[in-house]
C-alpha cells in the first residue's frame, strides 16, 4: 500500500520563512521523500514532508555567496562565521610564495544522507544522529549504495539508495543531509593539500517510521531550493 504525501505544495513553499512577510516569498525551501520497495519491485512505502530543521552549519554555508569567503582585497583571513560557526581556519595556506607569486586556498562541499533509528530533541548545533544506520548487510545494518547529487538551477538534489541485506526489519525514524568541506591550500612545500570537514546540515524524523523489511529497498531524498 502506498502511503499519501504528509505536506502539499503549499506547506512547502511556507516551509522557512512564513507567508506574512511583505514578499511573501521565502529564501529557502526544501522537502524530504522516501520510497520504500519490496524485493519484486512494488512500492511499499511512500513518505514525503517538508524539510523543517536546517542546523547553523547549513545557514552559514548559505551565507557564502554574500559574505564570500575572506575579508577583503588585502585581508587574507576568513570572514569570522566560517571560523566562528564552521569551525575552519582563519588562513589556510602555509606556503610563503617568492615575490612573482601569491599563495591561495580553495574551498569545495558535498552531500551525502545519513540514516538513523533514534530520535532527538532538535538544536541548531546538531552534528550527528542519535543512532546513525551504519553500512553494511548486519543486523540493523543497512546497505548504502553510491550518493546521487545533481543541480537544477537554484535547486540541489540529493539521492541515497539503501537496501536492508538482514533478516529483520529495520526501521528508520531519522535523517540527516551532511556536508563535507574540501580546503585545497599549498602547503609549505608549495603542492597541494586537502583538509576535510563534516557537518550536519539538516536533521529531521520520521513519524510514523519509514520500515524496511528483509530483502526490501528504499530510495531517499532531500531537496533544497534557494531564492532571493
């Protein structure tokens, strides 16, 4: 049997900022889905929700384009909310370049979904799951398969396939969108190195459960519009 959306259009598009602003439109807007499929193919299991609880690390990778990422033409160092919020370094690169030439960093993000079977109290500084899935065909175990992530304009899609390989069902009853930084800087040899950090950018549940029974797969997905 499948399951009827929990949120219409409207719901959505009221989802961040509400429609009592003198716009009325909100800067963004993002929504949950999850598919459920047993081993014949047939969906099972059909959920789809507004997205409603984006962590500060979310809103201060949204404030990059804005603020950009240093402080001025002549002022090498981050802007204080990448450092302040994001945890990253005032000044990256470590290579002292001879007069004819500048040093420089760059920097570089990826999502990924995370799957969990706890539930928490929602905070902005949210970094992880109560009870993150971990992958592999075990006994509350869940398979994941290679993230998908494509762009549509102003819009972010992001795909994970799982599959329970166990003999019992699993349920799960949080989600997480997760980022992870690249800083690509010159080093004191004057070559390339990569730092990495991880953050959870969105933690939302799931009520009732999405259950996946033996043998069964699901697809999730978030999606993040951005406006104004």
């Amino acid at each position: 049997m499948v399951t009827p959306d929990l949120a219409s259009e409207e719901d959505i598009a009221k989802l961040i900022i509400p429609d009592d602003l003198p716009d009325g439109q909100p800067t963004l807007t993002a929504y949950i889905e999850a598919k459920v499929y047993d081993g014949e193919g047939h969906v099972i299991q059909y959920r789809r929700q507004p997205m409603r609880s984006p962590t500060q690390w979310l809103l201060a990778l949204m404030a990059i384009p804005i603020l950009q990422t240093f402080q001025g033409p002549s002022t090498y160092q981050a802007v204080s909310f990448l450092v302040n919020v994001l945890g990253l370094p005032s000044q990256q690169s470590t290579y002292s370049p001879s007069t004819y030439c500048c040093n420089g960093a760059n920097i570089l993000w990826d999502f990924s979904i995370q799957l969990g079977s706890g539930n928490q109290a929602f905070s902005p500084t949210l970094n992880s799951l109560a009870a993150p899935i971990a992958n592999g065909s075990g006994a509350g175990q869940l398979s994941y398969g290679s993230v998908s992530v494509t762009y549509s304009g102003t819009t972010i899609y992001t795909y994970q396939t799982v599959i329970n390989y166990s003999s019992t069902t699993i349920n799960v009853t949080e989600i997480g969108l997760m980022g992870t930084i690249y800083i690509q800087f010159q080093n004191t040899n004057n070559a390339y190195q990569n730092t990495t950090y991880t953050y959870l950018l969105t933690y939302d549940t799931f009520s009732p459960a999405i259950t996946l029974p033996p043998g069964a797969i699901a697809t999730f997905k978030v999606v993040l519009t951005f406006s104004g």
